[in-house]
C-alpha cells in the first residue's frame, strides 16, 4: 500500500470508513478488518454518531469487537473519530460536548486513546477558545494525539488556528469525481460559466498550502448520497471513458474511480465505504495505477467539468 504524508507521520493512502459496519455480522466485521490491515489498510475512520441513524455508536462497538476477535493490536492500527453532530438537533463545539464524546468514543472503541479526533461540521455557535481549551485538555491527557476538522471552510480553519495550539491536520470533505467542483473551480479564475463559481472557498489550494490532508469522504457517491455513479445510467459518458480507461489497465472501474482521486498531487486519502472485501481488493488495486495526464483530464472532462 503506498503511504502518504499526514500530520507527524506517514499512513496509508487509503482509509477504511465505518460508517457502514452495522451492516456486517460480527464475524464478517472481524474478517473485513483483518483483511485492510493485512493488506495495509490499518487507518480506519469513524464518528460518535455512525451509522448516522439509531443507534448511534454502534460502528465504533462493532469494529472495537471486530479487532477483538481478529487478534489485532491497538498499535497495529490508525484510530481517528469525529464528534460535534448531535443528529437532526444540533452541532456543539463546546468544552463539555467534545469532552464527554471523546470519552463516549474511547469507551466504544475500548482504547484509551484516538490517534486523531476530528471536528465533524461546523457548528455556528462554536467559541474557538472552548475549542482550544478541550483540545488542549485532550492532549495533554493522552486521549487524542492528533487533531483535525471535516466540512470546514479556509476561514474556519485560520480562526481555529488563533487559538488552537495543536496543528489541525486533516480536513475531511466530500469529494469524488462527479463532486469536484474544489478542482474544478480552481481552474476557472475569470471564467463566465457555472465552474466559476467558488462552493469550496479554495479550500484545495488552502489544504495544500497548509499540510493539511484532505480525507474524500464518500468517493464513489454522487449528490448527497444519491448513489454510486460508477455503472450508473446517469453518467453514460464518464462511465464510458472510465471503462475503457479500466479495460487498459485490466481492472475495475471502482479502481480507475481510486486512481483518479489518489493522482491528484494534493496527495488526498480518500475514505473507502465499501464492507466487501473483494471491491475493497479492487480499490486497492487502484492504489498501484497512475494515471497519465491524458487519462485524468478525460476522466474529468468527461464528469462534465469543462476545459473550456
Ligand atoms: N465527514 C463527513 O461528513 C462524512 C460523511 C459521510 C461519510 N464519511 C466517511 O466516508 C466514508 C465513506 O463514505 P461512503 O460509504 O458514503 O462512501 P463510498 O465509498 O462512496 O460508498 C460506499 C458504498 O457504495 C457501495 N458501492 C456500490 N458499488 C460500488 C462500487 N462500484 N465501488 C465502490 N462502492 C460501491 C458500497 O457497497 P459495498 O459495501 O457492497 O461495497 C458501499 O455501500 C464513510 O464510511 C465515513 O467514514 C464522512
């Protein structure tokens, strides 16, 4: 597996998320984890609130059971979770929520640490000095090693970094082929047509400028979890170019779609979804492709991002 830079060391360029572990039996769960780790794969992402719906936690419990049952060391893998989403309620960035999640986290996960802990979405009545003053707690305790945030904006991550004394190193973000208007945006400075227009704020640019490693969160996805747009009708000509692109390099169209996000040289890890381990054996696969510039800029083109 090949590595990538993050924060104070080096990890593997892919992630296994665990939103989707509830849907694993204990002993598929166990058999999946063994399976990333063996093949590299040990950083695995989670959120005090997967799978997103009741009951919440339960992919930490599953996946703490899972290694359990697999043998597997805490040291032998990466653990990083997300807390501040109180679901259809609120977002809370305070001392007390993000202290107490972390403990609801460790707890979960029977470890006494997180190798990172990220805030999950902003939260608009979040006091950047709470927020210094739980991660300053959290680190000098031993809990969390590292820090990072997801869904935030430039701006958001300069005000954080006022007050914060740790390094904010991952900014996880939606991110796949047919959701790239970060990349595409960026070459559209003084252009007329809708790729103009900035969603993104910069953030690619600002990530870079910054050592700050952008996770793509649902890289298969397109919408908001409006399905996989490999093999879809929708996309006829992406998955055309894609295809043929795969035929070349006799994979899967799941490992061109890795390819394409793992190319780019802001150096993403992107967050894997997949609990199979045969497609999780085709995104690794991916990970061993480079495309050519040809290649990448057609994949792009063809997701309807234009070139002018
Ligand atoms: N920070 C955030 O706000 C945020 C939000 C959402 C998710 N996340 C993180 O990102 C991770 C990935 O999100 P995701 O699961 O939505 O992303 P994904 O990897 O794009 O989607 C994975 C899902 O697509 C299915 N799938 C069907 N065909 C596929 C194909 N050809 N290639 C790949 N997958 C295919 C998989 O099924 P099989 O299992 O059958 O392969 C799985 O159910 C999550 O686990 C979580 O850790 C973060």
């Amino acid at each position: 597996m090949k590595k990538i830079n993050l924060g104070n060391g080096e990890v593997p360029c892919l992630a296994v998320g665990c939103m989707r572990m509830n849907a694993l039996k204990p002993a598929e769960a166990a058999k999946f984890v063994s399976y990333a780790v063996e093949n590299g794969a040990n950083f695995f992402d989670h959120a005090d609130i997967y799978p997103g719906s009741q009951p919440y936690g339960v992919c930490e419990s599953i996946f703490a059971a899972a290694l359990a049952d697999a043998g597997i060391k805490r040291d032998a893998v990466v653990i990083q979770s997300k807390c501040g989403i109180v679901p259809g309620v609120m977002y809370d960035f305070s001392l007390r929520h993000i202290l107490d999640s972390v403990d609801g986290i460790l707890e979960r996960l029977k470890t006494d640490y997180l190798d990172l802990l990220l805030l999950h979405r902003p939260d608009a009545l979040a006091e950047p000095e709470e927020i210094a003053a739980a991660f300053d707690w959290l680190k000098s305790s031993g809990k969390v090693r590292q820090f990072g945030v997801s869904n935030h904006t430039p701006y958001q991550i300069e005000l954080l970094k006022k007050h914060v004394k740790p390094r904010i190193v991952v900014n996880q973000l939606q991110l796949s082929i047919t959701n790239a208007s970060m990349i595409s945006q960026s070459m559209h400075m003084n252009t007329l047509g809708n790729d103009a227009v900035s969603r993104d704020l910069g953030i690619l640019d600002y990530c870079r400028l910054h050592d700050i490693t952008i996770q793509p969160w649902s890289p298969f996805q397109y919408g908001f979890f409006e399905g996989v747009f490999l093999g879809s009708p929708k996309f006829p000509e992406l998955n055309r170019v894609i295809d043929g692109i795969a035929a070349k390099y006799n994979v899967s169209n799941t490992a061109i779609a890795v390819a394409w996000l793992i190319r780019h040289p802001a150096k993403f890890q992107p967050i894997i979804g997949s609990m199979n381990t045969a497609r999780f054996g085709e995104c690794l696969a991916g990970t061993e492709i480079t495309l050519t510039r040809e290649e990448w800029y057609a994949i792009h083109a063809a997701a309807g991002y234009s070139l002018l």
